[in-house]
C-alpha cells in the first residue's frame, strides 16, 4: 500500500509520542486516525512468494508473544 502522507518515517514517530504520551489508547487507533492509503497493489500467487509468506507466518507466530508484552498492539 502506498501511503498519503510521503514522510511515514517522521509521521510513525509521530504516532509512537502520540501513544506514548496517551494521546491514543494504542497504536491501532492512531493508525486508524492518521493514515490514510493512497493506493493498493494485489500481487498475483506466486508458488515463490508462496514459501516467503510462509516463512513470515512462522516468524509472526513466534514473535506474538514478544508483540503482546508491549501491551500497545
């Protein structure tokens, strides 16, 4: 997805003062608040891109319970 906002560095550290500082109760309502998608690209299935995916589902379940000791996800 590409974002409206060119600067998403400076607009994330943004955000994270803003949960940070209580401004928004977690980061998925200052997402929900402040980004907004310029346009979406659907890649087509790919038996290589397949695997990859695979791979990043294994990692994202492993590292959910890291994610969730943050309290702020």
């Amino acid at each position: 997805a590409v974002q409206e906002n060119e600067e998403a560095a400076c607009l994330g550290a943004a955000m994270i003062g803003a949960v940070s500082g209580g401004d928004f109760r977690n980061y998925k309502e200052a997402v929900d608040k402040c980004v907004s998608i310029k346009e979406e690209f659907c890649p087509q299935p790919s038996p290589r891109l397949d695997g990859k995916y695979g791979l990043f589902e294994k990692l994202y379940e492993n590292l959910a319970p890291v994610f969730a000791q943050t309290g702020k996800s």
